[in-house]
C-alpha cells in the first residue's frame, strides 16, 4: 500500500524549535526512519512538510488522484485552526491518523481542541518522535487487517 506523511507548520524546524518540548530528533531523520520501517513491512511512505496550508490540502487532493490508502497526519497549529484541511481529508474520503509530538491536552488550551480528532481513525500524542512510530505501527495494523 502507499502511506503518505503529512508534516504542517513550523515542523521543519523540530530537533532545533523549543526541544524540551518537540525533543531532538530532526525532521528527516523521522522520515527517513518510517521510510525504511514502511518498505520493510512492503509498502511505500511518501512525505511532504508544508508551512502552507494551501500546499498540504492541494497534497491530499492528489493523494485523492494517486489512490494514496493512508495518511499519517501531524497538521501541527493547523489542527486548531483548519476547517479547510479537515474538508479536504473528507473529499479524499483516505482514512488518517492525527499525531502531535506533544501531548498536546497538557498544554494551552488552545491546542486542545482539534478539527480532524472525530474524523480521524484514531489520534496519537505525548511520545516525541514515538507518535509518529506509533502511528505508523497502528496504520500497519489497520492495512494489515483491510487486505488479509
Ligand atoms: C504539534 C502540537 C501543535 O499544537 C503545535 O502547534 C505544533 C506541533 C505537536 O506535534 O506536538 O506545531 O502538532
């Protein structure tokens, strides 16, 4: 199956942006590690980070074209704000994980509310770099358990 990682705003810049909360580890280093870990269960991940909003939902309208199975999705501040990327995710009808490096209903509460939560498969957050492990881990399940 293809994956597509969906990476929003400002992550680009994890591993050097505020590590006592999003930690050390760099972006393409995540990418490069569920890269591997997707091909070794014998699929294909696809990544894109975008500061645009307007870039990620013209990304998942292509997923759409491309019949991209599933999206793993950190819309990083894009989660509180975004009704258009929550469209998006509706019209491609892909089923997706949210995940947040943080946990984020310890933090603002701002950040606790989401506009992709009740839509999403399921919604991983509070392990660091470990979500995104995580949720790559529950989207093999979930691919696993459609094509016996
Ligand atoms: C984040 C949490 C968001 O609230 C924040 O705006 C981010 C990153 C996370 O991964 O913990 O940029 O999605």
């Amino acid at each position: 199956a293809t994956i597509l990682l969906l990476h929003g705003p400002n992550l680009n810049l994890i591993g050097r942006r505020e590590p006592e909360i999003y930690g050390k580890i760099t972006l393409a280093s995540i990418n490069q590690e569920l890269q591997s870990a997707a091909q070794a269960a014998g699929h294909q991940l696809l990544h894109l980070q975008s500061n645009s909003e307007h870039e990620l939902i013209e990304r998942i309208h292509q997923a759409g074209h491309e019949g991209v199975d599933f999206i793993l999705f950190n819309p990083a501040a894009f989660t509180h704000t975004s009704i258009a990327l929550r469209d998006a995710l509706l019209a491609v009808a892909i089923p997706f994980i949210e995940l947040h490096l943080s946990n984020v209903h310890q933090r603002e509460a701002f950040r606790q509310q989401s506009f992709f939560s009740d839509i999403a498969l399921g919604v991983i957050c509070g392990f660091g770099a470990g979500s995104y492990r995580l949720a790559l881990a529950a989207a093999l399940e979930t691919l696993a358990s459609s094509h016996p």
